[in-house]
C-alpha cells in the first residue's frame, strides 16, 4: 500500500490506494469521526486482485483545502473526480457511515458509471427508515453536530474524548478501536477546518433529504449491498424496504458478525471477504485492457459479465 495525494477541483485529496493499476476498482469512502485509516487492514485484502483506492474524505486528515458544501451530491461529485483522476474502472464504491451516504448520491447521480455500491451502516437522509430515525432521541447527535459553529466550539481541544464516546457505544465491544486508530482518527480532525468539514456533513442533512427525496425516473439497476455489524441496533429489512422504495431494483443486504458500527476497525476479516465476494456475485472481474493482454500468459484477460 502507498499513499500520496491527488489534486480535485482545487483540493489536495490524501489518498491510500494498493493493487494491480489495471485491475477493476474498490473506491472506499470513510465515515465521522473516521478517516481512511478505518480502511488500513482492508485494503490490503482486497488489493491482491483489485484496484483500491481509499481516501481521506475533502477536508479531513491528509486532505486539505476546504470542501465548498457538506451536501452529498457535491461530495459524490469530487469523488466521481477522484475515480477519474486515479483511472479507476469496473468502480464499486462503498462507504461507511457518511461515505455511505456519499456512495448513494453517486449511486443516484451517475449509475451507469458505477458496477456497483455498498452502503454500510447508516441511514440515507430522504430515504425510509430515515423519517424513523431522526425522531429517535439516543440519535441527538444529528441535531447537534447541524448547529452553526456551536459544536466547533465545544468539541475543540475535546475531540479525542468526544469520538470515544461514539467509538464506544457503537462499537460491540469497547476494546475493538485500539487507542492508535483513536488517535490517529482525532488527529484526522485537530485542524479547525476539519473539525467543521465534519460537522458540516450534518448541515448538509436537510438539503440532502431534498434531493434524495425526488424518485429515480427509472429505477435503478447497479447492484446495491447494504450492511449492518451484528450489533448496531435496527432492523436491515426496513432500510432495504426504503432503498426498494427509492427505486433501487438489484438491493440485497447482509450482516457483519461480531460487530457494531464500525465494521472495519471491529471485524475487517469479515467485511474485506464479503466485499470481495460482493464483486464476485455481481460478475465484476479485473478490466480487460487490450494494450496489456498479448497473449504471452503473464496477462488474464476476463470479458465483464452482463
């Protein structure tokens, strides 16, 4: 795995990324108060027949410039980006939390473009169980995080033991996010401008609500996988039932065991296999690039599945 940075529409975009530069692609897109680091024992994984390419998300760790809105569909559209600026092809992108909601509005935005996505752990503002949710009082966090400059101003110089709380109530066990994935994830949000990046995602819900909100004028056919860890409270089959709603036709969904929140930190092993089998099910396989298929036996060349 290497690191380096990408430049998008003006912004410095810190990026790992591992795998063969010509095979077919993982985008995975982290969530709050995450960085790309939640992605470090999976992309290993992932990367010995694939492309992947993780980054931190505009504004957050490595990644600096200040994102112009928190709104998904602008987030969706550097990331559309950034998958053209790294030459990624046959794209899955998944995101966690936040990224999760950031996969769906490119999803909605730019289907064709996307061999599939995988959404986990998190409601899609607009989209049931979404209405449900954010009338749940133990989710006071949304209201909060969306208050202007206000939670900046309390959590500053706090953030290590404000992330613990969440780390720690959403995650199976306490235990599962060391305290080096703790602090390099409160160091991914030190600077002021991280901080609101973050929290800028969650001023963002209501105009994301409103665009999530107007149906597909067809439905949408790009396989989906929605996952949820063992323990993260809900019922899959209501946010399944929502995503059949807004008009997504190939849906399925899948738990992660021994898990809450945060699936990558709390069981990478079982959530890098059900990724890769995820691009196996749905017949994605290494691109075929004619340039590079001579025949000589050091190549494979696998035609996509339709």
């Amino acid at each position: 795995m290497q690191t380096r940075t990408v430049e998008v529409e003006g912004l410095a975009i810190a990026i790992r990324e591992a795998g063969p530069p010509d095979a077919s692609g993982f985008l995975l897109l982290h969530g709050w108060p995450q960085s790309s680091y939640a992605f470090e024992a999976i992309i290993d994984r992932l990367a010995k027949d694939q492309r992947v390419v993780a980054p931190d998300l505009p504004g957050i760790g490595g990644s600096h410039g200040m994102p112009g809105s928190g709104e998904k569909a602008y987030l969706a559209k550097l990331m559309d980006r950034l998958i053209n600026a790294c030459g990624l092809r046959q794209v899955i992108v998944a995101g966690h939390d936040v990224g999760g909601q950031i996969a769906y509005a490119l999803l909605r935005d730019k289907p064709a473009e996307l061999s599939g996505a995988v959404i986990m752990d998190v409601v899609i503002p607009g989209v049931a169980p979404w209405e449900k949710v954010i009338r749940n009082p133990h989710i006071w966090h949304f209201a909060f995080h969306a208050i202007p400059a206000l939670p900046e101003l309390l959590v500053s110089g706090h953030e290590r033991a404000y992330f613990d709380f969440f780390f720690d109530i959403l995650s199976k066990e306490k235990s599962a996010i060391p305290a080096k994935a703790r602090d390099i994830y409160t160091k991914a949000y030190s600077r002021p401008e991280s901080l609101k990046a973050g929290f800028d995602w969650y001023r963002a819900f209501a105009d994301d609500a409103k665009a999530n909100s107007v149906p597909s004028a067809t439905p949408i056919t790009t396989p989906v996988l929605y996952l949820r860890g063992s323990a993260a409270p809900g019922d899959i089959a209501d946010y399944l039932d929502g995503f059949r709603s807004a008009g997504l036709s190939r849906v399925e969904g899948d738990i992660i065991a021994d898990s809450g929140h945060f699936a990558a930190d709390e069981n990478p092993t079982a959530l890098a296999a059900r990724l890769a089998r995820f691009r196996e099910e749905i017949g994605a396989p290494n691109a075929c690039r004619p340039e590079v298929c001579s025949g000589s036996g050091t190549t494979t060349c696998i035609k996509t599945k339709t």
